[in-house]
C-alpha cells in the first residue's frame, strides 16, 4: 500500500514505485497525490517490471510467486544492466522473511551461486514490533470478516533480512 516506497522517497532523491496490480497502482496514486512533495512524493510506474524503466542506483522488492520470484527476477536485473538500460553500479536490496520456507531456501540459492562472483555484498537483519499499533488498530476498528486473514498480529513482530546484491556481479 506504498509504506515502504513512501519511506524511501523521504531520503532519495527520486523513487518510482512499480506496481502490476491495477487496485494497487490506484491506492498507490491516491497515496502519492495526498504526499507532501518534499516529504514521501514517488512516481509510480503501472504494469510489469520487465516493462518498465528500472535504471536506478538501488531496486528491492519482496519476492510474490508467481510474477516476482527472486532468481528470474535478479536474472532480468543482470541482462538489463548488461545491455545498458541499468546503471552499472546498481545494486538490488532483496527483501526476505526468515520465516518463510520460500524466502530462506531462495537466500541460500542466491548465495551459494554467488559465492565466488562475490555479488552478495552484504546482508542486514532488520528486527521490527508493530503489536502495540496493531492491537490498538484492532482495538478501535475491530477487522471485518471478509479480512479475516488480518485479524491476528502474529505477523507484527519480527525480523527480516535485506541482501544487497551488486547485479553486474550476479551469475
């Protein structure tokens, strides 16, 4: 819904936020246009990320079979960088959940296929605790059954990693 974009758009000097869901896109132009244009202001860039103009010095995203999977994903990244369309110092913040069977055995392929290129630059655990705001927001607006998924906060509390991986050294 344009936290993380909004968030990054506070200390880059451009962000653009690429979305292929069109409820999504929408709820991300509505974000934008209510933004403070020195204070969390992106462009946003609707449709797939294989279509859109991704030269940046940094790209992230979370991994979301079946369109955004890590490998295919950072593959891309690589033959756009090597066709000139990337810049060449451009690097990808890859976002994973520890918890996630997915996340972690994606990590470990991304970085045992690198582990000679060297392109895992660095990675960082990021440790979070959101329960007291989601609790209070259950408190005051209690989730309706057609989001009943939403209805635990089990998932407001803890951690995930972010690899930076250098794309002109992926294989």
């Amino acid at each position: 819904m344009g936290d993380a974009i909004a968030c990054f758009a506070m200390v880059a000097r451009t962000a653009v936020a690429v979305e292929v869901l069109p409820k999504y896109c929408k709820a991300l132009a509505n974000r934008t246009s209510r933004a403070n244009t020195h204070a969390g202001s992106f462009g946003i860039a609707c449709g797939d990320y294989r279509n859109a103009s991704l030269d940046a010095d940094y790209i992230t995203w979370w991994q979301q079979a079946p369109g955004l999977v890590n490998e295919p994903t950072l593959s891309h990244l690589h033959q756009e960088l090597m066709a000139g369309r990337i810049r060449r110092g451009a690097s990808a913040l890859v976002l994973f959940d520890p918890s996630e069977s997915e996340d972690a055995s994606s990590f470990e392929q991304i970085r045992s296929a690198n582990r000679n290129s060297r392109a895992v630059e660095g990675v960082e655990l990021v440790e979070y605790d959101e329960r007291a705001l989601c609790e209070e927001r259950h408190r005051l607006k209690p989730p309706s059954k057609k989001n009943a998924k939403w209805q635990s906060c089990d998932r407001a509390q803890g951690a995930f990693a972010v690899a930076s991986i250098r794309l002109a050294r992926y294989v």
